[in-house]
C-alpha cells in the first residue's frame, strides 16, 4: 500500500509543454490512494484541459479566484487550499513560476496558494536546457529549496525544441516514486522491524481431521497492514487463514501447528523491535498423531491431550529490549484475567477482548478492546472496525516507546 493513501495533495500546474503529462500524474495519484485538487494557471490551459483533470481528480479545477461570468461565482480559497493540502506539487513548474515563487510574486490562483500553504511543497522543473541552466534559473531553484522546498530534477532527454539536454521534466511515475520515498523516511516506524503472529494454530490427529479454533486472522493481518503503512519491515507469521495481504515491506511466513508457530516467532525474535502476537494459539495438542485416518468403530472416542508451548510466555522471558505485545480473549473477571498475564508473560502492552462485547470476537470485521499497559493503565475504546483497531494499537505502541 502506498504512503500516498489518504493523502491530501494539490497539483499546481503551469504552463509548459509538459502540462499534457499532468493527466497521468493526477492519475497516479489517485491509484494510490490520495485526494486531488487541481490548480492551474490561466496560460497552463491551452496544454491541457481542466475537463481532463477535473474528470481524473473527481473534483473541479480551479484556475482563477472566481468565474467573472458567474453573477453568482463562488469564490476560491488559496488560504483554504493552502490549509487543506498534506503537500503540494507544481508540476511543470515553468522558470517563469519558479521566478514569480522565489521572488513572492502573487499574480494568479497558483502562486497565492503556493504563498499561503503551511504544507511541504515539491516542485519538478521543466524548460530548454540554456533556460534550464541560466544563473537565474539556477539561482531561483537554490532559493525554493532554501525556503525548504524540495526539487524534483528535470532530467535529459528529447526536448520540444526538438534538442536533447537536461531540461524535461521528471515522468509522473518518477515524481510519484521521488514522493514516496521522500515521505517514507518520516514515518514513524520507518527501520524498525516489527513480528506479529495472526490466525490459528491446527493440531492434527490423524491425516483428516484436527483442532482448531473459529479465529480468521483479520486482527493480526490488519496489524500487519499498519505497521508496514507506518514503515515498519514486518514478519507476518500465520497460521491457516484465508486472509491475504500484499505489501512490499511485509514477508509473511505460513505455519500450521503452535509448534510451527514457535519456531518461526523464535528465530526471527532476537531482530525484532516490536512483537505482537495476535495469534490464537492451540492449548493443547494431540499426544500422538494417528499416521492413518481414526475409523468410526465405537460409540466412544478418546484423545489424549498435551498442552502446547506457550509462545507468549517463552518470548517474555526471552525478551531483550523488545517491546512485546499479547491479547487476551476473555469470557469473564476480564481486566483481572488480562493483568494477571500482562505480568506473568512480561509484556508491554496487553489488547483485551471481551466476547460478551457485541461485535468483538472471531470471524467478524469489528472489534472492541481494552489497551492495558505495564503500568497497568487502563485505555478502552469504543466498537471500531479491525483496521481502525490496528490504528489504535500502533498509535499506543508509538506512544510509548518515543515517552
């Protein structure tokens, strides 16, 4: 999932001859995830339509501060613009804007949003390459980035002019991947590596049949998703689910038994920053496995049983600076229950649920929980929905590991 997700940009588009490039930009933009609003100056429209961009970003452009042919124009905001936006790009940004910006000049829509924005601004150059490489072209793109603007170089190539030399703009797939990597390293988890451990475990008793329990593994995969969003590199240790999740910075491993499970989280664990097992995990666990199917063949059938390693606690007592994470299924005495093991397992933070809560539980998309902390403070939350569960969770582990 992109870091662009959600996000709130405003496109600033001058007029240049790469302004035709910008419809793919908007585009990419919007795949990922983000909220457009396009700003165009006057000129940048006899290269590119604002129909296009309006019809790609889903929301009309704006390119003066009202319509004077409309009696009843509604009047457009640089300030609110400028508030609204997480970032800005001004894309092509022409030599004349660049001048106009370094200089704080405010003569159209554009420029007073540029001047009033509060959010970071990038900004990709385009011109001929002796424009591109004037002193005062050069001189004008020192003084952006020392307004703590951030450049997005023009590369060579193929010119309009029909010249090849530095001066074209960056492609939009380059400019979205130049933000994206920009954005990364601010995230908050950015080079931590975060385990988490989701779904159940099964534990065979002949090649058929098993021991299960209802858990889907929703939880542990939504933490999974959030972590990596916060860019975390994660280990994402399931047991049999139909859950998926695709991300770059998530390697997800597939267990089947608790005793698989143990050794996945072990061998990965003394790298590991933060570890979350959200898994629900088999108490116990056939004493000896039947090498052919069990027959039918009497009113009665016994299983002896042997508990299970307890991957909780063996990674407490192991723990070396590790901020560790359990959660705790309740039916009853549920925050007695939940501190008694936050302190047996030597955890950092315990996630109670409750399943007399409506909504919480196995196999549903909600949940509902209790954040309780070594400190044996106690944080409940209202009925929300897994992902914004997983939001909750991460938000407290931030929290306390920068206190």
């Amino acid at each position: 999932m992109s870091v662009l997700k959600g996000k709130k940009i405003v496109v600033g588009i001058s007029a240049g001859i790469a302004a035709y490039k910008t419809a793919h930009l908007v585009r990419y933009f919007i795949k990922a995830g983000a909220e457009i609003r396009v700003i165009m100056t006057p000129a940048s429209k006899d290269f590119v339509t604002p129909l296009t961009l309006s019809t790609l970003s889903n929301y009309p452009v704006a390119s003066s501060f009202y319509n004077k042919n409309d009696d009843s124009a509604v009047w457009n905001s640089h300030v609110e613009y400028g508030l609204w936006a997480d970032f800005m790009i001004i894309a092509p940004a022409t030599a004349n804007t660049m001048a106009k910006m370094a200089n704080g000049i405010c003569d159209n829509l554009l420029l007073a949003t540029y001047l009033s924005s509060k959010c970071p601004v990038y900004f990709a150059p385009t011109m001929d390459l002796d424009m591109y490489l004037h002193p005062s072209t050069l001189k004008n793109i020192e003084t952006l980035k020392s307004f703590g603007n951030t450049c997005i170089p023009a590369t060579s190539g193929f010119l309009a002019s029909g010249l090849i030399g530095e001066g074209r703009m960056a492609e939009p797939e380059s400019i979205v991947a130049f933000i994206e990597k920009d954005l990364s390293q601010y995230l908050p988890l950015k080079g931590e590596k975060v385990m988490i451990t989701a779904g159940p475990t099964y534990e065979s008793i002949d090649p058929v049949r098993f021991i299960g329990n209802h858990s889907s593994g929703k939880m542990g995969f939504e933490l999974a998703r959030e972590a990596a969003n916060l860019g975390a590199e994660v280990v994402l240790i399931s047991g049999p689910s139909n859950e998926s999740v695709s991300h770059p910075l998530i390697q997800r491993v597939d267990v089947v038994s608790a005793q698989e499970m143990y050794d996945a989280a072990h061998a990965d664990y003394n790298v590991c920053d933060i570890v979350i097992c959200a898994a629900a995990v088999a108490d116990y666990t056939p004493k000896h496995v039947a090498t052919l199917k069990i027959k039918k063949s009497s009113s009665e059938f016994s299983l002896d049983l042997m508990k299970t390693k307890d991957i909780l606690a063996s990674l407490g007592a192991e723990k070396k600076g590790q901020f560790l994470v359990g959660f705790a299924l309740e039916t009853d005495n549920e925050i007695n229950n939940a501190l008694g093991k936050l302190k047996k397992k030597n955890l950092d933070l315990i996630v109670l649920n409750s399943l007399r809560d409506k909504g919480a539980g196995f196999k549903k998309s909600t949940n509902k929980v209790t954040l309780i902390d070594k400190s044996e403070k106690i944080s409940e939350f209202s009925l929300k929905s897994k992902a914004a569960v997983a939001v909750d969770i991460f938000n407290e582990i931030i929290s306390k590991i920068n206190a």
